[in-house]
C-alpha cells in the first residue's frame, strides 16, 4: 500500500490506553472493507499500554510526528537518470522525448552525479568559441560515431578525445601542414591529398564527410600505422562541423555543485519556499544513501493531495498530532467535550457521553455485523477498564460496564484480576523520570484567555504518592514558566482509594482549586476525596470557577 493512499487513525497527544487501543481496534474493523487503515500513535507509550500490548499480542502502532503533507503523499515524475558520457544531443533528445527540461545525471549505483538543463545545452552550444573544447570535455569517440551516424574505419571506438583541436580541410594540402597538429581532428571532404596530409602530419582522427564515399585502403593503412583513427559519415562537412560540438559528454557541462535534493520525507510548505527563490524547474528527490527516486517541479505541488486522518479519543486541536491543519480528516471518534474543532467538509463525527472511546468502537462492530476477534476485544476492553477506573470513575456508564463484560468474556481475561496486573504495570515508578511521570497523560487546555495544562498518573500508594508531589511541584513550576501558561494542575490518583492530590502551580492557582473544591487554603497541593476523572470531575470544576470570577 503507498503513502498516498494510507488513512492513519490517531489518538491524542501523550496517548493512554484508550487512544491506542482505540485506534488499533478501529483500525482493524475499517479494514475488514478496505485494507488502507493504518493505526498510529502521538507519542510514547506508558506501561499500562506496553502491558496490554504484550499482553494480547498486538504490536506497537506506528509514529506518527506530524501529518503535514511531504513529497511521498503526491505524485512525482520518476524518470530513470543518464549516465555522464551521453552527448549532449542525445540528452536533448530524451528532454524532448520526456517532455522535461532538466535531467539527472547518475552512477551504476543510481546515485545523483549531477543535473543538466536546457539552458545548459544551449550554452554549450552557443557559447562555445574554442576549438580545443571536445578534447577539453574527453569526447568519446562513441559519441563522435554516434552523432555523425558514421562508421569507425580505423581505431577504437571506446577510446576517448583527450587532445587537439578541430579542424575543417578547406585549404590545400601545401597550406594545412602549416595548421595541422599532433592528435588534431581533421574534417575533410573525399580529397585523398587532403586526407594523406592529415595523416602524415599526424592527426588524431580525421572525418570524412561525403555521401557514400569509400575510403582507400592506403589512407586506412596509413592511418592504422599513424595511429590516427578515421571515421567515414554521410553527412557533409557543414553539417559534420555542426554536429562535433553536440557529442560532447554532458559530464563535462553537468551541475554538480550547490545542487538542491529533496527527501520524500520532506514537506511541502518548506519546499515550495525553497521553490520559489531558485528559478530551477525540476528538482531531484533522493533517498538516504543518495540514490535518485524521482523528480519534482512546482506543478507536482499543485493540488498535492494532503494526508488523510481518523482521530479517535479526542477533538482539540491542542491536543490532536502536529500539523493537523493540512490534513484531512474523515472521521471523529471520541468521548470527550466538543471544543474548537472544524473541518472544511462534511465528515462522519460520532461523539457519545461514555467513559471510553473503545464502547463506541465496540458498538461499531456490532452495528456492522463484524465479529469482534480475541486481540481486538482485549484491547477494547482494557481501555475501557483503563478510562473508568474499573467502573469507579463518574463518566462510567451502564454501557460502559455491560459492553466491557461482554469483551472480557471474548478476550478471555477476568476484569478484576487483569485490572489489577494492568494498573500496577501502570503505576509503576521503576526507571521513571519525573517528566516521564509528568508528560504521561498531560493535555493543554483553555478557559476565556487563560491557557493551564492538567496532567494525570495514576498509583496505589499514598505513600509514593507523598514522595512525588514535591518532585512533581517543583517540575511543573519550571515547565510553566517556559511554556508561557498560566498555570499547571498535576492528579495523582490513588485508584484504591478513588481520590487524587492535586499539585498546582501558576497565578491564582490555589484560588481557582480552593473555589472549585471548597478546599482549604494549601501552598502547592490539596487532597480531593473522591475525584479521579480529569474530564468529567476536575476539569469542569476548574473552568467554572475561572468563569466564575471573570463574572
């Protein structure tokens, strides 16, 4: 399948259980029509997921960085390159042929060597005034043979024009021996006297130019001896002259400095810039060893088909892949608030008050008559354990906790002891960093013109719990500062005891936190029984109390 014709299904940034199992179950039932769907994830995986995963089988979704468009989503010329020692009129004849105006010029290993142009060919040809130039570019007498459609009488043909100059035998023999020098080109007519003096005064080659004109053996024998090579065409002398300059290699005239490549990899929005300051047509686009993939032009960048999306587990921007204002996106499917979210076209967008993303994708299934397999059903019910807490969470539902008992029963598991594997391979603090911890389950919100940022880890310790609060304060304060936000929240949620510590820091943090909660007045950090869910418990409370007091 190529690029241009994947559909990447995507959860959110800093993506939990939800988001990746989500999107690998939907990926899956949207193949079962069209196999195109590829599921992909925002960020690092945390151990909860990485439990999962392992445990039912299932591989890890891939990166995905961004989804602006790059070279490899639209269509590129892919033309084979030329090699070096071409003439420069057979390279005029394959742009003619190709319908191109620069070629690229590469090795037996397909590496880019250098470009040529038309406007190249055109200064080779006029610009030219010495007469020294063919020996000067190493002309291969194949290229000499070729373009004068003649014939080697004498010498070899894949030997090479390393010295002489061109010259046309208009004059009497008695006046050439004044001109003719060691290993000179001599165009002549069928003039034996003309002939044996370019030979006796040693020429390197000489061209004889007349229309089925036959060669006498005695020229062809004295030649042999002279080392001079002989080259017969029907082409007459005007015309022979002519041609000589086009035979020469387009190594010799070739780019090969400051030359400007491009990656597949590479986007379009930086290199329509770089376009559009070089007065260059055709770009070559290389792999990573070097190797030619094609060419590009600013016509390949009109209507560049962008990349497609399906976002799963959420609708904000803020918190969708990098680059999503170039995508396009088909489908919405999430169980989260609806916030700044729109899109050009019509799309399918299917947002349902549940404690979990993977209840709709579950419905999905049974709506389509698909059966849900093992792998997929574990996956689905994890993160359905995962986003309500073992059902403990306010934004359970009834749907919630039927449809993941009915997927328990398919992937085999018992909820409660699977929950419980699950979650300690979650909260887990070995080998952790605190902005590992931090950056977890973080998201960025906004309320009016006030930007504040709300992270999530979940434990079943108070007394790591104590331990990390100080570390958490003291990170989020400088993540603040150099975000430019106005304030950071951080739960640390005991999923026993069904409470979390809210850390807090920034302007009028602790104000907002003790008018939401009725909390007393604390430094840094308050306990608030009863409150795990971000989104449905403490982000509403937060965004009240600021409207509240901007009332």
């Amino acid at each position: 399948m190529e690029n241009k014709d994947r559909v990447y299904i995507l959860g959110h940034k800093n993506p939990d259980t939800d988001s990746i199992c989500s999107a690998l179950a939907y990926a899956y039932l949207k193949n079962q029509k069209e196999e195109r769907y590829v599921a992909g994830r925002c960020g690092a995986l945390n151990n909860e997921t990485k439990f999962v995963l392992d445990y039912f089988g299932a591989e890890t979704p891939e990166y995905i960085e961004n989804v602006r468009t790059q070279i490899k989503d639209i269509e590129i010329r892919q033309p084979e390159g030329v090699n070096s020692l071409i003439s420069l009129k057979t390279a005029w004849e394959i742009m003619k042929e190709r319908n191109v105006v620069t070629l690229a010029i590469v090795n037996e290993e397909n590496k880019l060597e250098g470009l040529i142009t038309v406007s190249d060919i055109a200064k080779s040809y006029m610009d030219v005034y010495d007469n020294k130039i063919v020996a000067t570019a190493k002309t291969p007498y194949k290229n000499l043979v070729e373009i004068l459609n003649g014939e080697m009488l004498v010498g070899d043909v894949n030997q090479t024009i390393t010295k002489g100059k061109i010259f046309i035998a208009a004059a009497n023999p008695e006046m050439m021996e004044d001109y003719i020098a060691d290993g000179d080109i001599v165009i002549c007519g069928d003039r034996f006297e003309a002939q044996l003096c370019a030979v006796e005064m040693k020429a390197g080659c000489i061209i004889i130019c007349c229309e089925n004109s036959r060669v006498s053996k005695t020229i062809q024998k004295l030649a042999g001896e002279n080392g001079c090579n002989v080259i017969r065409t029907n082409y007459d002398t005007y015309t022979a002259t002519r041609l000589v300059n086009q035979s020469m290699p387009i190594k010799y005239f070739m780019r090969t400095h400051d030359l400007i490549t491009f990656a597949k990899t590479d986007y379009l929005d930086e290199i329509r810039s770089i376009m559009a300051q070089k007065r260059h047509r055709d770009f070559p686009v290389l792999s990573k060893s070097g190797k030619l993939e094609g060419m590009i032009s600013r016509r390949n960048l009109i209507g560049g088909r962008s990349k497609r999306v399906i976002l799963v587990d959420h609708n904000e921007k803020c918190h969708a892949v990098e680059g999503l204002e170039q995508a396009e996106v088909l489908e919405v499917i999430d169980h989260h608030r609806i916030a700044d979210f729109e899109t050009v076209n019509p799309i399918f967008f299917r947002n349902q008050p549940l404690g979990c993303t993977a209840t709709i994708i579950a419905q999905m299934y049974k709506e389509q008559g698909i059966e849900i397999p093992k792998r997929e059903a574990g996956l689905l019910c994890s993160a359905i354990i995962s986003d309500t807490l073992i059902f403990s969470s306010p934004t359970c539902t009834y749907q919630d906790r039927q449809t993941a008992e009915e997927l328990s029963k398919i992937a085999g598991i018992e909820i409660k002891d699977f929950a419980k594997k699950m979650f300690s391979a979650g909260s887990s603090l070995k080998n952790k960093t605190v902005d590992q911890i931090f950056y977890q389950d973080f998201k960025m919100f906004s309320a009016g013109e006030i930007s504040f940022g709300v992270g999530q880890f979940n434990l079943m310790d108070n007394d790591e719990i104590e331990n990390l609060k100080g570390k958490i304060y003291n990170y989020m304060t400088e993540e603040n500062e150099q975000h430019g936000t106005d304030m950071m929240f951080f739960l640390l949620t005991n999923i026993i005891e069904k409470s979390s510590v809210a850390v807090f820091c920034g302007e009028n943090s602790a104000e907002y936190i003790e008018r939401a909660f009725r909390t007393p007045d604390t430094d840094f950090s308050v306990t608030l029984k009863g409150v795990v869910s971000r989104k449905k418990q403490f982000i509403p409370a937060l965004i009240n109390a600021i409207h509240t007091e901007a009332n």
